[in-house]
C-alpha cells in the first residue's frame, strides 16, 4: 500500500517504476547470455548501475509530471478523485513501459541490439504486428495480460488510502518546486551540456555493455523522435547486394559473409610499413575559399589559404572530392566508419552507434596502433565523447582539456579554444603516444560566428559574414602552417601520413541549383608513398577509411561504404545525403534523388541516367538493410595480424 503521505508516495511510485527496468535488465541479460559473456564481473556490475541513470531518466521524462501533480500543496490536489485519475495515468504509462520492454527483449533475439529506427516500420503495420504475436507469441501476451490484470487491481486497492491532511505552508511550496528541479535533472539524465542519449551509453564502454546499460523503451522513444526511416524498395535485395557489391570491391578484396554483404578481406602483396596517420578535419573548410582551386578555376583568389596552397603542393590534392553530408556529424560518421547518415535513419550520437560498426580507430588498434581524438570544441559537442570511445580512441580531449594562454584566453567562449592551441596540444600529446599512432584532429575556429583571435588575421576588412568567414579561415590556415612546420622536425615525421579535408562547405557561395557546390571540399593527402600531384577522379568522406587501409596495407576486415581513391575505377562517383535527398557527382553528371520514390516515377528526363541511378539506389537499399538488421559488420578473429613493435614517438 502507497504511503498517505504525498511525497512518500511519489517516491515509492518512482521506485516502483524503476523495478521492471532491472527486471528487464536482469531477464536481457539471462537470456541472451552470450551476448555478454565478455563482459568482466566488473563492467557488468557497472552496466547495471549506470543503466539505472537511463532507466530513471525515461521514467521522469514521462511519469515526472502526473507526480508533481499529485504533490502540488492544495487541499484540491489532496482530493481522492484528482489522486485517482494521475495515479492511473502513471498505471497506463508503466503498463506501456512493461510492454515496450518485454517486446524489446523479445525483439533482441533477431539483431542482437535493442530496438532502433526499425520501430518505425512495426508501428506503421499493427495489424500485422498483433498477427505475429499472437500466432508467435501467445504464451507472452496472456501471461502479460494476467499481470496487468492483477496489477490493476493491486494498483486499485493501493490508492483507497487518503493522503493526509496537511497544513499547506510555504515549506511545502518550496519542497515542490526542488523536488521539480530535481526531476528535471534526472529526466535529463543528469547535468551535462545536452540530455542522456543512447551514445552516452556507449562511453568507455564496449558495445556489450553499452547494451545491458539501455533499456528497451530508451531506445524505442530515441528511435521514434529521429523520424521516420525511407524504405523504398527499389529493387530485389539479391541485385542491390550484387550492384552494391562490384562496385565496392577492389582487386585484392573478396565478401566474407553473405549474411553481412558489404564485410569484405583485404589483403596485400607486401607487409604494412605501419605508418603514422595524422588526420585534420576542418571545420567548414571548402574548396570555394581555397586559393588553389580557385585559381584552377580563373577565380581570383582571396589570400585566405597560403598554408594551405602550399601543403597542396606537397601532397596529392584531389580536387572533385566531396563531403558526405551538409553537417559536421555527417562527415563524422563518413571518415571515422566510412557510413553515411542515410535519410530518416539517426545520426551517429542519436542512435546510429546501436549498430556494430567498422571504425577507424579499432581498426588501428587491431594494427597495433595507439590512438587519439583532440578537438577544438567541448568534450560533449554532437556526443563525440561517447562516440571517440566506441570508435576505438583510447585518449580523447576537448576543449575542457586544452589549456589556453595570451591574451586569447577563451576568446571563442562555447565554441571552443583556438585553433593554435588544439594544434599545440596536439603535437605534445603524440610526442607521448608509442608509434605507430593514429591522430584524428577537429578544428573549430572557422565556426560562425567566425572570430579570430588579434587583429592581425583581419584580412578582409569588411564586416559582412564571409569577409569575417575568410578572416577565420586565413587564421586557421596560419594554425595549420604552425602544426606543420613544427611537426616536419619531429623524427616521425617521414613515416606519417597526414589527411586534410573539411567537414563540410561554408554555405557561402553556395548556389541552390548547382549540387556542386554545396559539397565540394579539399582533400589533400601528404606522406610517404604520396606522390605530389593532383587528382581529379570524384570521391568523397567515405572513401578515406578505404584509402587509409590501401596506404598502410592494414589486412583487415572492413565493410566500409566507399572505396580507395588509390584505386582505378573508372565508374567512380560520390555519394552524399541532405535532408531527405542522397546525391550523385561523377564527372560528367549530377542528380538528387528521394529514397521514398520509386525509379518508375521518376521524370522522362531523368531517365537517362537510369544505370547511375540503379548503382546509387541500390548502395542506398544495401546499406539501408544492413543497418535496419545490424548486419552493417561483425567482429571477426580469423585474420592475424602482425602486431608492429611499438616505440616511444621523439
């Protein structure tokens, strides 16, 4: 029986509502043992106990209202009736917390994670959905339907007692409004820049424990408010995988699993040299501001990428190479696991990482390779601290960590610490690591709103936005002239191979009409093995896993949605996402297209290009299915690989 008391009574509903959270934990874990079985006692114990932060954050997202409202210090509030009518809401939203965990656990069975963005598809069809359970699972829904029967009654019987009648006193009012903040910082799942997300699970914690740390209906709701997942069919799955597949593999690839059909072996002539890879991710760097490429063009250059220019010049640039996306995430998610964010699906950090994915940094680490991710933004920014965690990085640091110095002090406030400094403290933490290493660098300071640290990097004297966009990138330029010089003189220098790209176009000079130019970024290659020169075959943000793996001869599994830009292929073309559109750029056409339309409606004129739009769509309908079904990529043991011998970096 409930207490009289109202805030001893909303404190054991609290509790009341957590226990089938555990329970669901408890049976998940049971069940699917093997799962889990890699789990030391340890991270078990700590995936129970974390998990409760999300257990607790789903239940006050949706009962911590009805509570507050049985709480509220009236003599009206104290009524039977109004006590009556939150406490059966409280029943009702419970009975669907129950289902929703039952179904998961249940569901766990077929893809091995919790529910994602599928949910979208099950909830789209209900009829079909209650055919298969009661024809699959009638023993479940009678028995589930028996407890909340006697639930209900048990639910009845605990609310015939009356709360007390207490004095109504500020104290009271006081007591309700902290027990309100309260609730709000649990329903957040604590303090932190931004609400608990499915990715938080995921940080220093391996993909089994970041499992038994959700909960089913966590994951449902997260899924649900990501929108709705295109599924157009385009074509049968065995000619999308077949598509899919000869224009992904190379000459020394071959598919591993037909059950996983982008999981591919590489294999190489001649053994890894164990290179060290540095890899720069610009913030908003383009290739319209870059002088190089403007002068290719007959543009006028603005005088904004000296550095730039002539790092160009020392490597490969390749200069038809695109982004993934229009957002940072996207390029993100492309570089460091070689995936796009495909159109209704989550991004990477909302929902994406429930899949089992193929990420740079564990790849590396397979090699040997010691790992770090430095940023110029806060630790937390688009959930990049969960997601550097999972995707291999065992040292991760944002702006939190990066001590700033002069007369810029936290000159850019909530976007980060400057440029110089990342770069500074960058160079210090490698000298730290054993080679080989894998350094991954993003950058900030060409952010909007686009300032610069002294006076002396106003180029462009104008107060427009683009002129103070030019002014940031000609200093973050000087940055990256600054790391380098720096690091020529460091003895690992001859054996790295550094990657610089942006993450994504300006938005400056972008024309509505030309798909180009809302995706066209640098991507300069330096390092040994390179050969300077430039490069005019398209590729975009996912071919660079592809490459790197190419350049350092890593044998290894990977099912990466690109290819080596080293490679000849002469169908090359790259793929990026906006909204609802995924988009084609080969050299000689361009189009958009939305997944939810079928290619038989497509317009007369499109028509043309009907085999690029077989090619794009069924990569599209691919990968769309792996990832639905987290077949996307399995861990696998059957490839050895020599472990380099690691010495201190001087």
């Amino acid at each position: 029986m409930f207490s009289s008391h109202a805030y001893f009574r909303a404190f054991f509903i609290f509790i009341l509502a957590i226990i089938p959270f555990t329970v669901a934990r408890i049976a998940l874990h049971q069940i699917y043992s093997s799962d889990f079985e890699s789990l030391t006692f340890l991270q078990t114990v700590t995936a129970y106990i974390h998990g409760l932060r999300f257990d607790a954050a789903i239940v006050i997202t949706y009962i911590g209202f009805p509570l507050i409202f049985m709480m509220l210090p009236f003599q009206w509030a104290k009524t039977q009736v109004w006590q009556l009518i939150w406490a059966w809401v409280i029943f009702f939203v419970l009975l669907v917390f129950a289902f929703t965990l039952t179904a998961d656990i249940i569901y766990f069975a077929f893809v091995h994670r919790h529910t994602g963005p599928e949910i979208h598809f099950i909830l789209s069809d209900i009829p079909m959905m209650l055919d298969i359970a009661t024809s699959d699972h009638p023993f479940a829904l009678i028995t589930f339907g028996i407890i909340g029967l006697l639930a209900a009654a048990l639910w009845h019987k605990s609310f015939k007692v009356p709360l007390a009648d207490e004095h109504q006193s500020h104290k009271h009012n006081i007591a309700v409004f902290i027990i309100f903040l309260g609730l709000i910082i649990i329903g957040r799942g604590g303090l932190q820049h931004k609400p608990v997300r499915i990715s938080n699970a995921f940080t220093n914690a391996s993909a089994a424990a970041a499992y038994l740390t959700i909960n089913g209906t966590f994951a449902i709701t997260q899924s649900l408010r990501n929108g709705r997942p295109s599924s157009t069919q385009f074509m049968p799955n065995d000619q999308a995988i077949k598509i899919t597949q000869d224009y992904l593999k190379a000459d020394n690839e071959t598919f591993v699993d037909k059950n996983y059909p982008l999981m591919r072996k590489v294999t190489h002539s001649a053994p890894s040299t164990s290179p060290n890879i540095v890899f720069l991710l610009i913030e908003s760097l383009d290739s319209v501001h870059f002088d190089r490429q403007r002068k290719m063009k007959g543009l006028e250059p603005y005088g904004s990428t000296p550095n730039l220019d002539r790092l160009s010049k020392e490597g490969l640039l390749f200069t038809h190479f695109f982004s993934a996306g229009q957002k940072s995430i996207d390029g993100i998610a492309a570089i460091i696991a070689a995936v796009p964010t495909l159109p209704g699906l989550p991004y990477l950090g909302q929902g994406l990482e429930q899949n089992k994915l193929n990420f740079i940094g564990n790849i590396a680490k397979q090699q040997g390779y010691s790992t770090l991710f430095t940023r110029s933004a806060s630790r937390g920014s688009f959930h990049v601290d969960s997601i550097s965690s999972q995707a291999g990085f065992d040292q991760y640091y944002g702006s939190e960590d990066i001590p700033a110095v002069g007369p810029s002090l936290n000159s850019q406030g909530k976007w980060g610490v400057w440029d110089h400094f990342t770069f500074d403290f960058t160079r210090k933490e490698i000298n730290k690591l054993k080679a080989p290493f894998l350094n991954f660098v993003f950058t900030s300071s060409t952010h909007t709103p686009w300032r610069i640290p002294e006076d002396k990097w106003k180029l462009h004297k104008g107060e427009d936005d683009n002129s103070k966009f030019l002014n940031s990138l000609y200093y973050a330029d000087w940055a990256i002239g600054q790391f380098m010089e720096k690091v020529k003189k460091e003895s690992y220098y001859d054996n790295t191979i550094f990657i610089i790209t942006g993450d994504h176009v300006s938005g400056f000079q972008v024309d509505p009409q030309n798909l180009i130019s809302r995706f066209r970024v640098p991507l300069i290659i330096i390092g040994p093995g390179i050969k300077p020169g430039i490069e005019t075959k398209p590729g975009n943000h996912m071919d660079i896993l592809p490459t790197l793996i190419d350049l350092a001869k890593w044998e290894t599994t990977h099912s990466n949605i690109g290819s080596s830009l080293l490679k000849h292929k002469p169908e090359r073309f790259s793929f990026s996402v906006n909204g609802a559109l995924i988009n084609y750029i080969d050299e000689t056409d361009k189009f958009s297209l939305n997944p939810r339309l079928p290619l038989n409606k497509l317009k007369p004129e499109h028509m043309r290009y009907e085999d690029k739009f077989n090619r794009i769509t069924a990569i599209q309908q691919t990968v769309f299915n792996a990832l639905i079904a987290n077949r996307l990529y399995k861990s696998t043991d059957n490839i050895k690989r020599p472990q380099p011998e690691t010495v201190p970096v001087k």
